[in-house]
C-alpha cells in the first residue's frame, strides 16, 4: 500500500475508532437489556437496572449480590435527600412567583438544594468506588466504557 493512502487509512480509524467502541459498548449495552429490554440498550438504562447491569458486566454470583447490597445502600442514602429536593423546588418557585421575591430566603433556598445535591454525589461515589472495586479489570473496563457510554464522568456526574 503506498504510503499516502496507508496515512489516510490509519488517519480514518483513529477518527471512527471512538465512535466504533461507543457502539460496540452500546449494542453490549443493548445485549444486556435482555428480552423484557428493561436494559434498553441505552447504557444509562443499563447503569440503573442491576439484572442488567450484572448480565452487561457478566458479574458472578457473589459480585451480584454485593452490588445489590450497594445499592440499596446507595437507596437508602439518596432517597431521603432526593426527596427533599422536589419540596424546596417548588417553595423556591413560590417565593420567586410573588411580586417581591427575598433574595436572601431564595438564596438560602438554593444553597439548601445544593447542599442536598452534594450529598447525592457523594453517595453515588461512594457507590461507584465501593462497586468499581469489587470489578475485575475487564469488568471495570466495561464498566468505566459503560459510564462513559452514558455520559457520566469520572467524578460520577453527566458530562
């Protein structure tokens, strides 16, 4: 092959080689979701149901069991602070609606939310180091392309 069209060839794979490897990890993704395709093949979807989760990362037995017990630990966390979230959003939204908002109450409002928002990361990264850490390297491979797949960062949240 003469070397301008070897140049072009391996120009053109470093270019699809991403887009090639996001489709591999979804249609795995999608592999995962199984017949009732409560996976979706989405890879979010995937990251948020464990039967799928476990079929896309082939987990073992006991790997399956470890990551229900994180997440419902992870549940048990983020619920509570997550249901506090849709009552300050709306007291927020009330107080802007009036016709002389306090910006000092609104901006308590918000840091509130924020607070909570924080400790919401913070129990899905303790989840996703308690869980990365039981992984094989394949695994955690997968695991890591999965998130990626699905825009989720290294610090756990959508990029």
């Amino acid at each position: 092959m003469n070397p301008k069209k070897l140049l072009t060839a391996l120009a053109l794979t470093a270019l699809l080689a991403p887009a090639l490897a996001s489709a591999a990890v979804t249609a795995d993704a999608a592999a995962a979701g199984g017949h009732g395709n409560r996976g979706g093949g989405d890879p979010r979807a995937v990251l948020h149901n464990a039967k799928a989760l476990a079929r896309f990362l082939k987990l073992t037995p006991d790997q399956a069991k470890t990551l229900q017990t994180l997440e419902k630990d992870l549940q048990a966390k983020a619920k509570p602070l997550a249901d506090q979230i849709k009552p300050l959003h709306e007291q927020l939204r009330a107080l802007l609606d009036t016709a002389s908002p306090d910006a000092c109450q609104a901006g308590e409002i918000v840091v509130h939310i924020d607070s909570l928002r924080d400790q919401i990361r913070a129990a899905f990264g303790q989840f996703d180091d308690s869980f990365s850490a039981i992984l094989t390297p394949d695994q955690l491979a997968r695991y890591e392309a999965l998130k990626a797949a699905a825009g989720i960062g290294d610090d756990g949240e959508d990029d």
